[in-house]
C-alpha cells in the first residue's frame, strides 16, 4: 500500500537525517583538532517503483566518506618537529606503546600533521602516542637504499641528546701561498711552517706538523719547496712528503706545476689533487690542490699566508637541536658546531587517499584494498608534497558551512517528521470509515 511506504520513507528520511547530523556534530566537535578531516553525508534515493499505476515510496539512504584529500590550513609554531604535510602524502607513525613493548613491526599507520618531542628515552613521539618512523642514516650521514613499497627498514627515529658524539677527521683541505722569493738565487732559506689540529677516533685532540722548505739555486730561481708532514699521534713520525713546484708563467704564474709523492705517504693523485695520508687512527686525506688550478696551494709575492685550511670532524660534544627539511632529513646539530643526518623521513602515497576508509584515533589512517598500495617517496618528489617544520594543519572543518549544513538537516528532520505525522492521521481516518 503507497501510504504505508509513505511512512518507511519518512522513517527512512528521520534515520538519514540523524546521519548527517552525527557527522556534522563530529565536523564541529573537531574544528579545532589538528589534521582532522571532515566528514560528508550524501543522500541516495532508494526507487521500488510502481505497479498497476500505484507509486510505492522507495525513501533515503545516508552514506558517510571522509574527505582525506581535502586539508586545513597550516599554521605555524615555535617546535622544530612539529610537522604538516604540503600536498599530498602521509608522515609514518606508529604507535610508541608497541614499540616500547619490544614489537620489531610495529602497524604502519598514516597522518598528515603531528607535534613530535623527545620521549624519555630519545624517541620522538606525539601528544597522542605516536612514535615518528623513517629510514637511520649511516654513519657518514648517507640513507641507504631502503625498499620503497614496504615499510620494512622504517624504525622509529631517536635523538641521543643524553650521549657524547665525536667525529673523527678524515679530511684536510690546504689552501697555503708560498713566498716566491725564498726559492731565488741567494735566499735566507727560511722554513715555513703549519700546525693543523685534528681529531682522533675517540674524539681526542691531535696535531699534524707541515714544514714548507724551499729549494734555494745557485742561480735564477727553483719555485721548489719540500713539504714534510709530521703526526703526533704517530709519536712525531713523518707520514708524507711531497715535492711541490710552481709555474712562473705570464698567466699562470703561481700554481702548482708538480708534485711528487716521496716516501712515506700515499701516491698524489693528480684527478683530484689530493693524497692519502695514515695517521694514527687511520687513512687521512690531503687536498694539496689540482695541477694548474687556482686555489689549494700557490706561490706568489713574499709573503706566506695560510689562507685557507678546512677540515672535517669535531670534538667529542652533545646534541643541541634537530630540524626536519623539506625533503625529510632529519639533521642533528652538536654544541660543537657540527651537524649529522641522522634519518630520512619518507612520504607515504596511495592513488586514493579517500580510499583510507580505516580511521584510527588521532586522525591516522591505514592503507586499505579502497586506497590502493602504497610507495613511500623522498619526501619533494615524484607525487607527493613537501614536509614543513614549525607548522601544523588545521582543522579541515569550516564552522559556518557546518552550521548552515546543520539548520538544513534540522529543517528536512523536522519536514519528514511531518510526513509521518500525516500518514498516521490519513491512517487514523482510514481507521474511522468502520465507524
């Protein structure tokens, strides 16, 4: 009977409505929860059609999704791990109760903004539980090269701020200029020398001793110089020595025009202009400087000047800071004054996000059959978006939609309330024709 389907689809219509209403009290409840996603309700009709001229209501069905593309705003503030997604793309978590119960595999789950501070044992964790995972770094600071569709490799990224860091030297850069006059006919001859503190494996202070001698003629002038390099860690050993001669030429006057490699140390590589030294702790490698280029060492004038001498390494010291940029690396500075990568954090991508239909608390997602398989990517490339440092996303929820939304879901409510209303009584007259 069409008056009886007259009253399921008003029922029908009170249950879709109270629907919509759940969702827009949890858009609203969450307006100011950071990283929601909003919720929308849509409306289908449901058609029974209709038989010998007679209309049978078929009513409304309510159906729920939500918009995991659609982000807030972003806003910014004063924590450097506090992180949002630009674009898409998801930040790994997981959560940091299962990691501490010893779980190698934690659940993968995925959001789009957190505010990450060190724990007590190092791990950076959210407010609400959840531990921050990437791919360790080696310890050159290099990531290597982790599967991509898996999250096998992914840990949860600790900061040692409780340990001492050292960091050998394994490098030496010379950039020295030589008088030209002390290698002419008649010269005093005097020696030139360099001192150059490094550090040891263990993060001790060491020295290594250069003499520069140059090579007086008889007559005219030689542009030859010995360079001896001493170690103290070697008990003052000589552990190079090296034969450096420079041009003269109108263009080219003061760079190197040779060098030769004497026992002991490493052969003079002219591709890279440099040698490698061992010292006490290990191989060591000098850049003298390239055959005919500027820079490195030179002979000019009369003068010496150590003008340039870098170096790697540091003393032993203690982490400071960490920041985030905006491929994901993870970089850690000392209050030495040296930094270290120490992570990269990955951005997880599916081809339909709105396909995350497994919410978790604490807007974090996991990847379903609806959303498609996931591949993490440096985070700046291929689809995704970029990671942002002192910024969080808003919520998604915009207050005067969801009221509006809210005064029309009121009215239809109170519209198919009506219609049951009228059916009962059509159905109370109908009851009236036996009397």
């Amino acid at each position: 009977m069409s008056i009886s389907s007259s009253l399921n689809a008003g029922v029908a219509g009170l249950s879709s409505n109270a629907t919509r209403l759940a969702t827009i009290s949890d858009n609203i409840a969450n307006s100011a929860t950071y990283g929601y996603r909003r919720v929308e309700t849509d409306f289908q009709s449901m058609v029974s059609g209709s038989q010998g001229g007679k209309y049978s209501a078929g009513g409304v069905q309510a159906t729920s999704r939500r918009l995991i593309d659609e982000g807030g705003s972003l806003t910014p503030t004063t924590n450097a791990t506090d992180l949002a997604v630009r674009g898409r793309g998801f930040i790994p978590v997981a959560s940091s109760t299962a990691i501490k119960a010893g779980d190698t595999s934690p659940q993968l789950m995925l959001a789009t903004t957190g505010s990450f501070r060190a724990d007590e044992d190092g791990y950076l964790v959210s407010q609400a539980g959840l531990s921050m995972m990437g791919w360790p770094a080696n310890a050159d600071g290099s990531i290597p090269n982790y599967p991509r569709d898996t999250d096998t490799g992914l840990e949860p990224i600790r900061l040692l701020t409780t340990e001492l860091v050292g960091s050998p030297t394994t490098a030496v850069e010379l950039g020295v200029n030589l008088p030209a006059t002390s290698t002419v006919a008649g010269a005093a001859g005097d020696v030139e020398t360099l001192t150059i503190e490094y550090y040891g494996n263990l993060g001790q202070a060491e020295t290594l001793s250069i003499s520069f001698t140059p090579t007086v003629p008889a007559t005219g002038a030689s542009n030859a110089w010995t360079m001896e390099i001493r170690d103290s860690a070697s008990g003052g050993a000589v552990i190079g020595n090296f034969d450096l001669t420079f041009d003269d030429g109108r263009t080219t006057g003061g760079r190197l025009s040779a060098v030769t490699s004497n026992a002991p140390g490493g052969p003079y590589d002219p591709t890279t202009g440099t040698a490698i030294l061992n010292v006490a702790g290990g191989p060591m490698e000098v850049d003298i400087g390239l055959i005919g280029a500027t820079g490195g060492m030179t002979q000019l004038g009369d003068d010496y000047a150590p003008l340039k001498v870098d170096k790697d390494g540091a003393p032993v010291g203690t982490m400071t800071s960490v920041e985030v940029d905006a491929n994901g690396f993870v970089t850690a500075y000392f209050n030495t004054g040296i930094t270290r990568t120490i992570a990269q954090i990955p951005l997880v991508e599916v081809p339909n996000p709105n396909g995350l239909d497994i919410s978790l608390d604490f807007q974090t997602y996991i990847p379903s059959n609806e959303s498609g398989p996931y591949f993490m990517w440096d985070a700046g490339t291929g689809p995704t978006g970029e990671i942002l440092s002192y910024v969080r996303q808003e919520s998604a929820t915009d207050v005067a939609a969801e009221l509006t939304d809210m005064i029309q879901t009121q009215r239809a409510y109170s519209t198919n309330a009506k219609v049951i209303q009228t059916v009962d009584e059509m159905l109370q007259e109908t009851t009236n024709i036996k009397r």
